[in-house]
C-alpha cells in the first residue's frame, strides 16, 4: 500500500510525465494503486496522490470493488454539457463540495494491455475521470471552489495533521 498525500502537501500540485513503456513496474504501481484505493475505500486515486508524478489513474465504481479501470496517459478528447456533483478526494478527507464539469465526455487512454483505446463516459464515471486527470495536472477539486472555502479546508487539514503530530511525538 502506498501512503496518500494530504491537501495541501505541495506535492500534490506535480505536474505527472507521461508513460512511455507499459511494462512490469508500471502494472506492479496500478496493482499497488488499486490496493491503496480499495482499502481507503475510494473510488478514483491518480498517482500524483502517491507522490507519483506519472500519468497513471484507477477507478472503480462498483460497489463490490470488482470492476477496476486502468487509465493510462488518459486524454479527454472530446467533452459536452455540463453537470454539478457533491465531489470529494482522498486527499482531502472529510470534505465534500459541489462541483461543476462536464457531463458527457470522450475519453482516449491506454490500458493495461497497452493499447489505445477510445470510449464515451457520462455521470459520475465522467466526473471521476474529469477529477483524475484534474490531479494529472496538480490540480484539485478544491481549487473549482470559492477561496473562501478552500481556505477553511486547507486550515482544518492543517489543524488536523497539527494533532496527529502532536500524538505521534507522545
Ligand atoms: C474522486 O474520490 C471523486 O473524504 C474520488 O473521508 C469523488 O474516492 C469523483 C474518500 C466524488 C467524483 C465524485 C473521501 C474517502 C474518497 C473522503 C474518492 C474520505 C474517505 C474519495
Ligand atoms: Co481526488
């Protein structure tokens, strides 16, 4: 399992590189990234929030964690409409906020195999995949807020590993 970097760790603003060879190491990373998603639970985790900065992205929306996605290098090609949902992110625990983006999306990726692949998402797959690449990019679903917001967020965050440390040193 690898440990989830936490709003607002500066690491979480890597801009990720691109994957050149799908090979051993990079299916052991999405393999290990899937294990760290399925036992947080969540249900999208970019590899920028590993402190990963390559373009790797898993997703699993079902709720019996049997229908993994393997996002390799994912480009949104083509987007329509837009949608609002409550979003929230493993790197930032405990918050939830409205977010707008796009509700129809066509998606170019590898997979696990290594081939490209193109295929059309809606709901909250497109959010979730709009969310992903959003890390991809160093960038949060907290940055789509008011700074007001974000601010409180960023505070409580802080206040809150202030607390852990504090127990830790104990
Ligand atoms: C991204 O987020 C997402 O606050 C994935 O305490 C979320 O898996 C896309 C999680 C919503 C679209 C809609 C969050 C787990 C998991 C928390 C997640 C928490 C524990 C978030
Ligand atoms: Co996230």
């Amino acid at each position: 399992m690898f440990p989830i970097l936490v709003f607002p760790d500066p690491r979480l603003r890597n801009i990720a590189k691109p994957v050149s060879d799908i090979d051993g190491p990079v299916i052991d990373t999405l393999d290990k990234m899937l294990a760290t998603m399925y036992q947080a639970p969540g249900i999208g985790l970019a590899a920028t929030q590993v402190n990963l900065p390559q373009r790797l992205v898993v997703i699993d929306l079902s709720e019996t964690q049997d229908k993994p996605l393997f996002l390799i290098n994912p480009e949104i090609i083509e987007q329509h409409g837009e949608t609002k949902t409550d979003e929230g992110c493993l790197s930032v625990p405990g918050f939830y906020e409205p977010v707008y983006r796009a509700a129809e999306l066509l998606v170019r990726t590898q997979n696990r195999e290594g081939e490209t692949i193109e295929f059309e998402a809606d709901d909250l797959l497109a959010v979730c995949i709009q969310h992903e690449i959003d890390h991809l990019n160093g960038k949060l679903f907290v940055d789509h807020i008011s700074q007001l917001k974000r601010s409180r967020i960023r505070s409580q965050l802080l206040k809150r590993a202030k607390k852990a440390e504090q127990k830790n040193a104990k």
